[in-house]
C-alpha cells in the first residue's frame, strides 16, 4: 500500500474518533432542536465551502493538520449529532 490512501486512512479515522470522543466528552452540550442541527450543518458547509481561500495562507502541513482537520472534525460532529437527532425521532 503506497503512503497517499494510508495517510487518508488514517486522517479521517483519526477526524472520525476525534469527533465521536468529542460527541461523547461533551454528550450534555449536544444540539436538542432542529433549528440548531440545522445552524451547525449551514455553519458545517460554510467553512468546508470556504476553507479552500484560507489554506494558501499558511503553511501546508499547518492548512492540512490543522484546518482542515478541524474543517473535517466539525462536519463529521455534526453529520453525527444529525443522526442523532434523526435516531431519536424515529419510532422506537
């Protein structure tokens, strides 16, 4: 296996556990309305839609390790709180 597909392995299961583990830390702040689902998904698509104009400003092990991770971390956290969400509205 050559390192590119490994590094994007193991990029996003680290953005993955990142998220779950904050999800769990902090399970007593976790989003209770739509409203606020959908203000963390438009606020999640905003900055993945933008992050692209930031990234030349810095170095880029610093735009990748840490805006993008943290771009990735946020969007994963709040596909995981909307599945929630959805989880919680379903019949049991």
């Amino acid at each position: 296996m050559s390192e590119q597909p490994l590094f994007v392995l193991a990029y996003l299961s680290g953005a993955a556990a990142l998220a779950a583990w904050v999800d769990v830390r902090l399970a007593d702040r976790r989003p209770t309305s739509w409203g606020m689902i959908g203000l963390a998904i438009a606020a999640s698509m905003l900055i993945d839609a933008n992050i692209g104009a930031v990234f030349h400003l810095t170095v880029p092990i610093v735009s990748v390790m840490v805006l993008g991770f943290g771009a990735l971390v946020f969007t994963m956290l709040a596909g995981l709180w909307t599945l929630r969400m959805l989880r919680s509205a379903m019949p049991a």
